[in-house]
C-alpha cells in the first residue's frame, strides 16, 4: 500500500456543519468555533458561504464571521460563492480561497443552486476568474458524485463530465463529494477515478458524509488511491438544507484517529479537538456525533 506520509484536513463545521442548523448559532460562536479548530492545529477552515439568506439562514451572518476572526498565519479560511454577487460580497471579507460549487446531478443542481449544471458553469466562469485576478486561490465542490437524493445512483461519467467543466474553467482543484452518505469505497473510488482524467492527485479532496456510516471506508478508499486532502467537520456536525434525511459530513475527530493511528500525520492535536468538538456540541446541546471524542471524553471522565 502506498499511503501518503501527511494528510491535508479541511475542517467544514463552521459551514457545512453549521449551515443546517435550525436554531440560530450566534456569530461569536462560530467565530470561537474557528479559533478552537486552528489551536488544534486545523491550517484550513470552510468558514462560512456567502449565498442567499432567503436559501440558507444560518449563514447570513458571513461577513461578521468572517471580520470577527483573529486570522492565525499559516491558516487558509475558505468560503463558498454560488455566483458574482456572492464572490463580490466575499472579497471585502478577504478570503484564502473561494469554492464554487456545483453537482454530478442535474436535479441535485437545480434544487441546491436553482440553475442547470451547463447554467452553473456560465455563472461561475467569472466568478472564477475574478477569483484568480485577485489572488485568491479556487476549489471546485462537486456533490453528488456517487449518489443524488432526487435521481438515485450518479455514474462516474458524470463526475468525469463535471470535473472536465471545473478544470475549462480554471478551477485550481476540486472535492470528490458523498453529499448524502450513500457511497461505498468501490463506488468512491470510481467517482475519483473518474476525476484524476482531468486534476491530478494532489488537486482532489475527498469529501464524505457519513449517512450511512460508510465514511471512514471510504477515506481509506481514497487515501489507497493516494488522496491526501480531505474534508470533515469537527463533532460530525451538519447536512446540506437540499440533501434532506443526510446527516453531517464524517466527524474530523474520527479521520484523525485513524490516521494518527496509521502513522500519518496531520499536525492536529486530537485533545484539543475533541475539546473543540465539546464546545459547540455544548452550545448545541446534543451530545457529539464523533465516537472518537464520546470514547476520550468518557475516559477522561472515568
Ligand atoms: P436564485 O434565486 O436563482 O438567485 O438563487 P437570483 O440570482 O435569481 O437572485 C434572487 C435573489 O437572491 C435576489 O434577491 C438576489 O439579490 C439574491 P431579491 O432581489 O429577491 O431580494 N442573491 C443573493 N443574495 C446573497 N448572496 C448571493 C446571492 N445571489 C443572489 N450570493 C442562489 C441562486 C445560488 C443564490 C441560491 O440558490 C442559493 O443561495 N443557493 C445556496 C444553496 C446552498 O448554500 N447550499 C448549501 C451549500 S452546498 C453543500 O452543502 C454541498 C457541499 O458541502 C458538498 C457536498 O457535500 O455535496 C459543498
Ligand atoms: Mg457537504
């Protein structure tokens, strides 16, 4: 097996894992939810996305979390911008990196983003550019790359097809995403197969949610293949508001272990993640869903 000597974590709670919540979190705590994750050694951070309150409420408050953040040198905060108003509004708060996103489904694309998958690419071409113009680095997010909530199983030439859009236009490198959880290793390995016919190995993050619990499989999956930059959100926080019934992507604490337990470093402490991961499962008041922080902080406990 030739696994990679160091793995990339992109922590997404602040965003995929908070965008879902009913209950209103307040800025200040996502604010101390970033500062908790980059003390444990997180060095990129999906912050927040700057898309349409009337869509998704819990992230209206994108630019005070953003400007409340005390930026730690050496971190990368990234946003979502669906289109030109998004990105324009997101460049005063002075974001590492943009994502567009877009999805291997046309139905998935429609009910997330209200346009086609050919309409999205023309929405974010410039958005891309603008992007690229003013330095700021750009990652493509492709859901649905195994299976689509409205149109069951996705074929990898779906993937491959969407992936070929990303990289025409000028996208820098993109996520392999399990939007709903349902994908198995086979099936993910497929979907990044499908993808490396267009970024190479280093420019793919494996982006799991873990409805079905399949997400650690399928990093290792991944990690066979030789990915080395994935997504996860602290606590196990989230879900996407158009992916209804799909739970939060895999729980970072969890990647961690394994890893770690791999040998594979990822210049995270995972004591003071799970500590991250107990401030806002408190706030939330619901108790973690990563086994890993439930298992360490039961034997702290005991
Ligand atoms: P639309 O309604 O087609 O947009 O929405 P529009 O251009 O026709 O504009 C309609 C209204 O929205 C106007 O306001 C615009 O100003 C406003 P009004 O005149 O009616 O008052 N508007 C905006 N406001 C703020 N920021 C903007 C913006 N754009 C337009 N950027 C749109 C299109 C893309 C905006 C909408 O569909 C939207 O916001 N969708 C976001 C959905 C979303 O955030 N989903 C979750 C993130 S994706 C995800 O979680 C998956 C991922 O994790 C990977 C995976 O797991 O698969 C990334
Ligand atoms: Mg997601």
């Amino acid at each position: 097996m030739n696994l990679p000597a160091f793995v990339q974590l992109i922590d997404v709670g602040p965003r995929d894992g908070l965008q879902n919540e009913k209950q209103p979190v307040p800025a200040a705590v996502k604010v101390e939810l970033v500062h908790r994750l980059q003390a444990a050694g997180l060095t990129e951070i999906e912050v927040t996305s700057f898309v349409s309150p009337k869509w998704v409420p819990q992230m209206a408050d994108n630019a005070q979390v953003m400007s409340g953040i005390a930026r730690q040198p050496g971190v990368r905060y990234s946003v979502l911008t669906p289109n030109l108003q998004g990105f324009e509004a997101a460049l005063q708060s002075k974001p590492d990196e943009i994502v567009v996103f877009g999805a291997a489904s046309e139905a998935f694309s429609h009910k997330n983003i209200n346009c086609s998958i050919a309409e999205s690419m023309e929405r974010f071409a410039p958005v891309v550019q603008a992007a690229l113009a003013a330095g700021l680095a750009v990652r493509g997010a492709m859901s649905c790359t195994v299976g689509c909530p409205y149109e069951g199983e996705v074929a990898p030439e779906r993937v491959g097809y969407l992936a070929g859009l990303m990289k025409q236009i000028g996208v820098q490198r993109v996520d392999v995403a399990d939007t709903i959880g349902v994908g198995t290793p086979l099936k993910v390995q497929r979907a990044i197969e499908a993808t490396l016919a267009h970024f190479d190995v280093d420019h793919v993050c494996g982006h799991f949610h873990d409805t079905y619990g399949q997400a650690l499989g399928n990093t290792l999956a991944a990690l066979q293949m030789g990915v080395w930059n994935f997504q996860s959100s602290v606590a196990g926080l989230g879900g996407c508001p158009y992916a209804k019934g799909a739970t939060g992507n895999v729980a970072t604490e969890e990647v961690v272990y394994l890893l770690h337990g791999m040998g594979i470093d990822t210049g995270i402490d995972l004591d003071r993640l799970v500590d991250a991961g107990a401030f806002i499962s408190d706030f939330l008041q619901r108790k973690s869903n990563s086994r890993v922080a439930t298992a360490i902080l039961n034997k702290r406990a005991g």
